[in-house]
C-alpha cells in the first residue's frame, strides 16, 4: 500500500493550477517499479481530484502497459462509463463497497476468466464500455476486518497530526467507521447514494478495534467518522457505557442528528470522554429544510439540545448550507 500523500508529506509540488503535497511522480514511479505489481488500484473519493487520478493511471501505463488499473471511490461509482471513456488508461472501476467485489475481481483476473459475470465493475472490453450493475453491500460489517493499520506508518500519521477535527485534544488521535450510511435522505448527500441503506457494526466490534488502538498503538483520542453515530440508540449507548475503560477523549466531526439526542444520550456522551459534536441544522429556513433539502428536522428543537451539550461541557460546531437551488435571498439571510 502507498499512501502518497504520507510519505512524501513534506514535498509540494506544482501541477498547473493545483499545488499537491505528497511523493513526486518519479517517485511514485520507482516505487511500482521497484514492487512490479500485475495490478494497480487507485482510491478517488472527491469529484476535485478526477485529472489526478487519470494523470496517475497514464503514469502506471508508462511503467508498463500491462498492469491493470483499478479505480474506486464515491466519484467513479456515479461516474463509471464517463470515466472510462475519457481514460483509456484506466481499465476498470469498482462500484460501490470494495472490499468482496475487488478481491472477487482478482480472483478473475488470476484465472483469466471474463469479467463479464462480475456485479458491481466497470470495464472495456474491445471498443465496448460494459457497466455491470447488480452490486451487493455488505450486510454483516463485523466480517469485514480491521483497516490494515499496519500497511501505514501510523506513527507519522500521527506526527502529521492533520485530523478531521483540528481542534483535537490529544496528539495521539484516529478515526473509527462504526457504520455505514444514514437513513436520512438529504438532497445534497452523495453518502446516502453511495452505501443505500445504513448498516452497523456491533458495539462489541467497535470496542474490539479500540483496545487494538490502545494497546498496539497508544491512541488517546477517538474522531468517529460516522453520518450518524447516534442514530441507533441501544448501540450508540452502549459503545460509551463500554468505551469508558480506555479513558479516550473524542468527537463526531462528521456529525450527529439532532433528533437523536436527548439529556441522557448527551450525558452518557459526556461521561465516556465526549468533548465535541458537529450538528448540522443546513438552513435557517424551516422551509427549506422542508421542500428543498428534505430533512426531518425542526429547527425549534436545536437551540434547546445546544444548551444541553453545553451544560455537560460539550463544545459544538454547525454545518450550514448557502445558496441552494431555490432558496430565496431572505431564506439564506436566516441561515
């Protein structure tokens, strides 16, 4: 696994409008020489960095012409056949969750078997762009391992310190995926597209990962990544009633559900190391919460859960949205 953008963290470069950081194109190419790899794989997860992964795919192919090329990620899910037609150097794309459909995909690509049985990929096959619908998720995510924290160099993670909350209060901080998806149909939620319905992992599974990150690398703070941690109430409870033993600070940089929460939520919350949470009322308009975002939230009821976060010392942060389609300009001056 490279992880560009660690390991050469201390590198800009310049790149016509875009300055990246991150290991150079050369050596990004001795690199793959250097492994010889049959296949390549590429994550792309925002819809800004589509040049860079073609750019990245034409340098592969200039190693050898050979080597497969595999993107993934939310932009060429909803982008397959466009991708594809647009770089021929990249050969294939994963749809969706990848962990059973890339590793399903290269089981083919070992045995030279068509590509053609397989749900969920993109592909070109002669002049001819096949998109395989057909994907699967996967409904049990405690069968999906760990993240393969020991393919990185977590300790300069770390040292880089840039985490998804940057008012962190511990140096040693990681994030946890605890579910996937949100039951919620924002209109301008590429997440709830991408993984359909929510699905979670157990509490016991959550906490299994915790004592991993304690006891192998001594994390002391906790950032959950989740669209909605609080969403299932039983199991949001009980991962903090069980989380208490590790002593972790944490946050929910990502955000919660106002109508999740309720004084005991909040102070279990607070008990079990919570210091922060990101709501996100979107708008200052019931209106457009209503007819345009098609969000299930009364904006009477977030001032009142502010003051109860704040009396258990619980810092917040808002998300809010300017200028959609429809919103008149009184609207956005509520906001």
């Amino acid at each position: 696994m490279l992880d560009g953008p660690c390991e050469g963290y201390d590198t800009t470069t310049v790149h016509g409008e875009y300055v990246t950081y991150g290991l150079s194109d050369e050596e990004i190419k001795e690199r793959v020489k250097a492994f010889s790899p049959d296949v390549v794989g590429v994550t792309h997860p925002f819809s800004y960095l589509e040049k860079h992964i073609y750019g990245l795919c034409k340098l592969i192919k200039s190693i050898d012409k050979n080597i497969f090329t595999v993107a993934g990620g939310v932009h060429p899910s909803f982008s397959a056949e466009e991708m594809l037609r647009k770089c021929k150097e990249l050969d294939c794309i994963v749809i969706g969750e990848g962990e059973e459909r890339l590793l399903k995909l290269l089981d083919a690509l070992k045995s030279d078997k068509s590509l053609g049985s397989l749900g969920g990929i993109a592909f070109r096959e002669n002049k001819n762009i096949i998109v395989n619908s057909g994907a699967t998720f996967i409904q049990d995510l405690d069968t999906v391992p760990f993240p393969a924290r020991h393919l990185i160099d977590m300790e300069k993670y770390i040292k880089i310190n840039k985490p998804a909350n940057p008012f962190l209060k511990k140096e040693r901080a990681e994030r946890i995926f605890t579910s996937r998806g949100c039951p919620f149909r924002c209109c301008f939620c590429g997440g709830q597209r991408f993984w359909k319905n929510i699905r979670m992992r157990s509490a016991d599974n959550v906490i299994g990962e915790m004592r991993l990150l304690k006891e192998k690398h001594n994390i002391q703070e906790i950032q959950f990544s989740d669209d909605n941690l609080t969403v299932d109430r039983k199991r949001a409870l009980e991962i903090f009633a069980k989380m208490k033993e590790f002593e972790f600070v944490w946050c929910t940089p990502s955000g919660v559900m106002v109508n999740t929460l309720d004084e005991k939520m909040i102070k279990e919350m607070s008990a079990s190391g919570c210091y922060q949470v990101t709501i996100s009322p979107e708008s200052g308009s019931q209106r457009v919460l209503r007819d345009i975002i098609n969000k299930p939230l009364d904006l009477k009821s977030v001032k009142p859960m502010v003051d109860i976060l704040h009396k258990y010392n619980i810092n917040v942060h808002s998300n809010f949205i300017l200028g959609l389609p429809g919103e008149t300009l009184e609207e956005l001056l509520q906001t």
